[in-house]
C-alpha cells in the first residue's frame, strides 16, 4: 500500500467532489429535481423541494480518477467501477421518474429488484472466475477460508443485494449514509492495509481512497440541513462500491459486523414488515427503519447520526485490534 499516493487521492477526490458540489447543486434546483416526502414521514415535511440524485457529487469524481489516475488494468477494479455505475443508473431510474411524477414512488419494487439482481449475477460470475476457491477472510479468527465456487457465487449475490437494499434504507436522515459509508471505508482501508495480499487490492485500496474524498467533499453538502440529498442514484451506487469494496479484498464478513448499522436498518425493516402481517396490524417499533423510530421518540436527527457513527467507529476498531493481535 502506497499511503502517500493515497493521501494525494483522498485530497483530489475531495476537491473535485467540492467542485462538482458547487455546480451541480444550483442545477438540480433550476430543473426542479426536488425531493418528495412520504406522507408518513410528517417529521420530514420540511425537507420537500431538497433537490436529490446528489450522489453524483461523489459518484462522478470516483469514476474520473478511476479512469485518469489509477487505471482499470486490473479486473476486479474494473467490475467494481462498472457495476457500481449499473447500480447507480437502476437508483437514477427510480429518482427520476420521482421527479417526473412528483412523488416518492419510482420504480416498482419487483423492478428495482429485477436491476439488482442482474448486475449481482454478472459479477459473481465475474468473481467465480477470478476466486474459483472462494477465499475470504473470517474476522476474530484472522484466517482465510476456503468457501468453494458455489459458495462464493451464492455469497456474492446475497451481500450485494443486500447491501445495496441496506445503504438505501439507511439514506433517510442528513449525513446518515453518507457517515457510516465513510467511516465504513475508512476502517475497510485499514483492513486492506493490514491484509494486503498483491497489487489487486493495492489497486482496490486506491479506490477505497477516492471514495473516502468524494464522500469527505460530498458531506459538505448533506449534513443536516443537507441542501442535497443523494437519493436512490447515489445510495445504490454507495451500497455496491461497499459490497464489492468487501467482497473483493476478502473481507466480506467484515460487512455484518462494520456494516452493522446497515444491517440493523434492513433487519429493523424486515421484522416490523413481518410483525405487521402477522399480527394484523402491530408494529415493533413506531417506524422503520428504526433510525425513524429514534426520531419518533424525540431523539435529535443529528444525534442519531453521531450514534451510528459512534457503533461503526467501536467495530471498526474492534475488527482492526482483531487483525494485529490475534
């Protein structure tokens, strides 16, 4: 790992993505992208108008210095820029047709997940191609295991989808997603640094570096009271990069427990959807994903954020001190 090289890259990243913010933003408003705001979501209604998709803030900047600074000479570099894209351009479907019909329902579900799927499976075809064994790190034992074809093709399409779906419902507070997924980030560059096995993850470590900038510029913009939001383009694109960001260093097991906070907004959903249908009619908690419900409960949107970032810093730690002493 070249630390220098990447510091002049999270410095780049940052500066374009500073750029971008400042032209971009002022433009979502002249054609009218706003944001609508579901109806049950009244602690939000403030919020409508917010012009959304600014995820390209930190989307076009990684795409850019893929291309010029680090070259896509390297496959999985290359899939991790391409799909990542796929997944973006499903999310600009969705917030698109949001504007164009002034309300927050997009793509039909089936659709969005028709998109997901599709993309999931090309890389892990890609990936069975490149990791036939299925290596893949474990944390707290600090050793690589051997999955097997099928089992890293299967794992491949569940982490992706679900980190995809996660990080897009983690996206509902200022600065939420955009927090988590950098310090995310940074702690899975750590982990790149401390495992490092060849010039592939040293190239994906590079990559890890402009997104920490991207994100550093784009969160200028998103904090609360955010003037943008980066919507479904910029989430699902987040959630991809994350994924493959995991899988493709080996540290895919890594996202249960760094992720956590994506996990739990995806598991919170989940158990308050199935509790409702069964119970025809209760609910776990007053809202889901469940940093609405802290909200419900009269927890600070901002403290919120600083909570979640605060339980991905303790298992970033956590998974780092698990790397060097065990």
């Amino acid at each position: 790992m070249d630390f220098k090289t990447d510091l002049w890259l999270v410095l780049i990243a940052f500066v374009m993505a500073l750029i971008t913010g400042l032209v971009l933003i002022p433009w979502l408003r002249r054609i009218k992208a706003g944001q609508s705001i579901l109806k049950y979501v009244e602690m939000h209604a403030a919020k409508a108008g917010t012009p959304t998709m600014g995820g390209l803030i930190f989307i076009l900047p990684i795409i850019l210095i893929a291309f010029i600074f680090i070259g896509l000479d390297t496959p999985l570099s290359l899939i991790i820029v391409v799909a990542s894209c796929g997944y973006a351009i499903v999310g600009f479907l969705d917030d698109f047709l949001k504007i164009k019909h002034h309300h927050n329902l997009g793509l039909r579900a089936y659709q969005k997940v028709i998109g997901q799927l599709g993309i999931a499976l090309l890389v892990a075809v890609f990936y069975l191609r490149v990791n036939p064994t299925g290596e893949i790190w474990v944390p707290f034992l600090n050793v690589f295991w051997q999955l097997g074809g099928v089992g890293i093709f299967l794992l491949t399409l569940l982490v992706l989808i679900a980190t995809t779906n996660a990080v897009n419902l983690t996206d509902g507070l200022d600065g939420l997603a955009g927090t988590t997924a950098l310090i995310y980030l940074l702690f899975i560059y750590a982990l790149i640094a401390l495992t490092d096995i060849g010039d592939e993850i040293t190239t994906i470590g590079n990559l890890t570096a402009v997104a920490v900038g991207s994100l550093l510029g784009y969160l200028l913009f998103n904090t609360k009271t955010a003037s943008v939001f980066m919507g479904d383009t910029g989430s699902l694109f987040l959630g991809g990069f994350i994924a493959m960001i995991s899988l493709f260093t080996g540290l895919g097991f890594a996202l249960i427990f760094l992720g956590i906070v994506f996990v739990w907004s995806a598991l919170s959903t989940i158990l308050q959807v199935f509790c409702f249908k069964i119970t025809k009619g209760k609910r776990i908690f007053k809202m889901a994903p469940f940093h609405h419900h802290l909200e419900k409960i009269g927890m600070h949107e901002s403290k919120i954020v600083a909570v979640y970032a605060v339980v991905t810093i303790i298992m970033g730690i956590v998974l780092v001190l698990s790397v060097m002493y065990v």
